[in-house]
C-alpha cells in the first residue's frame, strides 16, 4: 500500500515537474532574449521573415495565452520547422533520437561493467595498488573534458592503432551500399530483426569509442560507490561467516558480498544515463554520431533556435521519465525507500 | 610550507601550487606570455601551425599564433569563468536557499518545487538553451551556466538554515523581537556562509569544465580571445595531423581542472576537521 502511494505520489510530481520544465523552456525561448522573433527567424533575418515569425509566434498576445499555445503545441508534438534543413523539427527528432538512446543505453551498461567489478577489486585490496589506482582512474575521469577524451581515443584507436572506426554510426559499404531497414531507429536491433549478423559486429564497433568517451565518468562514479558499499559489507558476519567456512575470495566477493552491494548500481544507471544524455552533445559531433546531440550542435552553429529548444524538451522529458522508473525500481527493489 | 603539507597532504599541496601556477598566469599574462601580442589576438600568418619548437613551445594555430601564449592568455577567461559562475549561482542560490529554509511553509514548498524545476534538466543541455537565447559572449555563457548551478547552493543553503533556524540563539534573537531579514543577515547567513563558501571554492573546477563545454560548442567568449574550449574546437578541424593545437589547450583544462578536484578532496578530508578549516 505504502509502495502504491508512494509510486502514485512520486509519478504526480513528475508531471508537475515537465509542466514546470515546459513553462521553463518557454520563458528562455521567448521571454529571456532580446527579440525572440528575431531568434525564431533565423541567422541573418530579412525585415520579413521577423514579421512573419512575430506572427507565428504571436508576441503581441498576453504571456499567459502565449504559453498555453506553446503548451499545447509541444504536447501535440508540433515543434515547428528546422530554419537549416526546412523539415518539421518533429520528423527530425524520430530520426535521431534512437541513435542517441542506443549510444545511451550501450554507454550506460559498459559503466557498469568496467566500474562495478573495479569497484570490487579496490575494495578487496583496499589501500593496495589496484585501490590507488583506480581511485586515481576515477579522479582523472571526472576532471577530463569529455571533448578531449573523445578526441584521444580517436587518435589511439583508429589513428594509430586504426583497430576502430573514426567515426559514424555504420561503415559506408554498410550504409549507402546496403543500408539497414529502419524498424526501431536501434541499428543493433534492427541488424538482427533483418537476419544480418555481420552488420551487428560493424555497429558494435562503430559504438565502442563514443560509449567508453560517456562511460568514462560514470564508471568512475560506479567504481567508487561500488567499493564503499562493499567495504561496509565485507565487515558484516556472514562474510566473516564465509570466510569460516573456507570458501575461496572471489566467490566470498561476488558470491556473497557484492549482491548485497548492488543498491548503489541502480543510482548509476540513472547518473549514466543523463551523463550520456547530456555528453551527447559534445561526443556525438566529434564521432558524426548522427543523434540529437549533433543535430543540437549543428544547430547551435546554425543559429537554428526551434530545434534547441525542441531538442532541450524532449531529452529533459527522457530525463524526468527515466528518473521516474529509476526511483520506482529502486522502490520495488528496496522497500524502505518508499517509506521515508 | 611544512604546516600546508601536513593539513592537505602531498597531493593537495601540490594541486594548489597548480592552481596558484594558473591565476599567476592570469594575473600576469601580458608579462609571462612570450608573444603578448599573439596571445590577445594578433595574426602571425608567417609561421602558421608550425609544430612545437625552441622559438614555439606548444606549436603555432592556423593563425601562426604562439600557442603557449594563447594558452596563457586563455587562463584569464577560464579561470574568471569558473570563479564568477560559482559567484553567480551563489547569489541566485543562497538567497533562495535561505529564504525557503528559514520560512519554511508554502515558500519553502513553492521555492524547492522551483528549484526542483531546474535540475529536471540535464544542466549542459539547459546552459546552450540559455546561452543561445542570450546570444555568444563572456557574461552570456557565465549567466548561461549560473542559471543552470544555482539550485545546488540553494538545496545546501536550505539543508543548513533547517539546522540552524532551531537552535537557542535563533530562536532568542526572535523572542527579542528582531525582524526576519536581520535574523537571516545576522545571525543565519554568517553560520552558513562557512560551508557553502567551501563547496563554492571546490566547484570551480566544474564550473570551469562546463563552461569549456559552453565555448567548444561555439557559444563562449568570441575570438580573437583566446579561450581553452573555444581553442580545442578550433584545433578540431586539424586534427590529429596538427594535434598540438587542440591537444595542449585541452590538456591545460584537464590539468586546471584535476587540480581543483584533488585540492577539493585535500580539503575535505583535511585533519583537524572540517571547522578549523579557515583558519
């Protein structure tokens, strides 16, 4: 009962939240700059496109009617057109925002696997070299620009080494020559939908340097919990009680501690997954990555105000939602979260 | 120097002489940097991306700018950027933490729902919204990731009021009939001035690598002033043939950047505790 209400209660303040970040978004687009038709119109506006975009936005009506239609619009999906590409920004969004989802969600589960088991080990030989060093690891990680670092794998892994793709989403021959059908924008999924296994290897590929760029933070983050956690738990008696027994180390660490030790994992996914939300930004426009994070960066460079603002929505809303399931699952998982 | 090691450790003391290095380098740019000129703007179109040498430390841009001197002078306006962006978000921050913390009630519920509002948003994404509703430009981008910072102060600022609104001093200067802003003033702002100032010092270094971001995404301070993001991006285009254009400004940030994290680590976990700490 108290895991419903506390379910219920949190989803409501989720919608209060994406009005509130809906009303935000508003006020930045059309209150905070200077002339914001001017901003609507375009890089370089004639007197009449100004007019026309004065218009379309009905700057002359009261604030409250004024985002009410900008309310509604954007929960009808109408985010206007792109002034570069002169498609509806919507059109736009469906095409990129599985290639961001999937870099998300591939980035997100190589943080986990690199941080949690490194985790692990510095709790297990705790002040001993291994401990040092990815303590120094994850310290580096949260101060290294993630421009920078992407630009570094790409000069180690496909300049010298050349073992990795430069950039894109799938190689030429794969893409112009034979391109995947587009079923849910998720080319790993797709690739086997379509019986094509040698196109997962090449998409796979294709994803590894962008998602160790966004993992690189988050793994640091999961290392360092994951090894407080299990620090706390190697002390209790049932792993003094294993250790009785005779069992050997690694089944004491990852057969007895660390499930115990897991709580903190779920709280990764949720950081992990905005940090690669967020990250895409400046990741995807280094590896020409062809999400919503290039297509925001070009935009910027474009002065192409509409997708900023449509593209900042719909990956905030992302955001909210998945903090939502996160807390429920952690909910779910641990009950006691929903009563305090 | 022995009592500096003792209270921050080796590693501390070493971050803050980095961190020293740098605002000296700010602060001194136009004497330390070997070709002044060149590191507020100049074009040098003789040696363009020239590779590093004894007359080029760190290579020449495709302007045939000293990159050295580039580097130097970008220290100004990133090391500006990440002091006022902390300095921004505090006076947009504290008050509002104050205010929902001391009053408690529907301000504090409307204020934190607020705030709440603000870190809904992934906070890169809302500062380039920001920054490209304000226009380029230095204060533009500070103000761009102020807005997007200010909540965290305003959640600590609230965390401490809660604390400090019961305790006996409060409460008497209340009895004594003294008003509301001169409880805060007085008596609240001072206790908890302390902790936020720290948590300020240590966010420096992120507030400096988001507005980095900001500048490489083309929405910071406009050339010909030299700024490291801003640098990094430029360099992009020749890259990795001529990495030393984008690679040492880069690394700089790294540096500045690591330093601040390893000094705020220093303080934290200094001995004596953390309420000795300014002395």
């Amino acid at each position: 009962m108290e895991l419903v209400r506390y379910i219920l209660r949190r989803t409501i303040l989720s919608t209060f939240v994406v009005v509130g970040v809906t009303f935000l978004v508003f006020i930045v687009a059309q209150v905070v700059p200077s002339d914001p038709a001017a901003l609507y119109a375009g890089p370089r506006p004639t007197a009449e496109q100004i007019e026309k975009a004065r218009q379309e936005l009905n700057l002359d009506a009261p604030l409250a009617e004024r985002f009410v239609t900008f309310a509604k619009a954007m929960a009808a999906g109408d985010f206007g057109v792109s002034y570069k590409s002169r498609r509806l920004i919507a059109d736009d969004l469906r095409a990129y925002l599985p290639a961001t989802l999937e870099l998300a969600i591939f980035s997100t589960g190589l943080a986990l696997l690199i941080g949690i088991p490194l985790g692990v080990l510095a709790a297990a030989r705790q002040g001993n070299w291994p401990d040092r060093l990815s303590s120094l690891g994850s310290i580096a990680a949260v101060a290294m620009p993630t421009f920078f670092l992407a630009m570094i794998l790409q000069l180690i892994f496909a300049q010298w080494l050349g073992i990795l793709p430069l950039s894109g989403r799938l190689s030429r021959e794969i893409s112009i020559a034979a391109p995947l059908p587009m079923i849910t924008g998720f080319n790993l999924i797709d690739a086997v939908l379509a019986g094509r296994i040698e196109v997962v290897g090449d998409a796979l590929k294709h994803l590894i340097l962008p998602a160790l760029t966004l993992a690189s933070y988050p793994a640091g983050v999961a290392m360092r919990l994951t090894r407080s956690a299990m620090i706390e738990i190697l002390e209790r008696r049932h792993v003094t009680a294993a250790r009785a027994l005779g069992l050997s180390e690694p089944r004491i660490l990852f057969g007895h501690a660390l499930p115990n030790a897991m709580g903190p994992a779920l709280t990764v996914i949720g950081l992990s997954f905005a940090y690669a939300l967020t990250g895409a930004v400046l990741v995807e426009i280094i590896f020409a990555w062809p999400g919503l994070g290039r297509y925001v960066s070009e935009a910027i460079l474009a002065k192409d105000f509409p997708v900023i603002a449509a593209v900042t929505m719909v990956v905030t809303i992302c955001y909210v939602v998945m903090n939502l399931l996160i807390d429920v699952a952690q909910a779910l998982v641990d009950p006691r979260v929903a009563l305090s | 120097m022995t009592r500096l090691v003792h209270r921050l450790g080796w590693p501390g003391t070493i971050a803050f002489g980095v961190v020293l290095v740098f605002v000296l380098l700010a602060v001194l740019a136009p004497w330390i940097a070997p070709y002044p000129g060149q590191g507020a703007g100049a074009p040098n179109v003789a040696a363009k991306l020239l590779p590093p040498s004894a007359d080029y430390w760190l290579g020449t841009d495709h302007l045939g700018r000293d990159v050295l001197s580039r580097v130097i002078y970008g220290a100004r306006v990133s090391m500006t950027n990440g002091i006022l962006i902390v300095l921004f978000a505090l006076l947009i921050g504290l008050p509002i933490g104050l205010a929902a913390g001391y009053f408690g009630g529907w301000i504090d519920e409307a204020l934190m729902r607020g705030t709440d509002v603000f870190l809904a948003f992934p906070a890169l994404l809302l500062a380039v919204l920001m920054a490209a509703a304000l226009g380029p430009g230095f204060l533009n981008s500070i103000i761009a990731v102020a807005v997007t910072w200010w909540p965290w102060y305003a959640r600590l600022a609230r965390a401490e009021v809660l604390v400090l609104r019961g305790q006996p001093y409060v409460e008497a200067a209340r009895l004594a009939g003294v008003s509301h802003p001169r409880i805060i003033i007085r008596h609240i702002l001072p206790a908890t001035g302390r902790p936020l100032t720290v948590q300020a010092a240590l966010d420096v270094g992120p507030a400096l690598l988001t507005a980095a971001a900001l500048s490489f995404l083309g929405l910071g301070i406009l050339p010909p002033t030299a700024d490291w993001g801003q640098m990094v991006d430029a360099g992009r285009k020749f890259f990795p043939a001529r990495w030393w254009y984008s690679a040492m400004p880069g690394l700089t940030i790294f540096i500045v950047a690591l330093a601040f994290s390893i000094l705020g680590d220093a303080l934290r976990d200094r001995k004596g505790g953390a309420n000795r700490a300014s002395a």
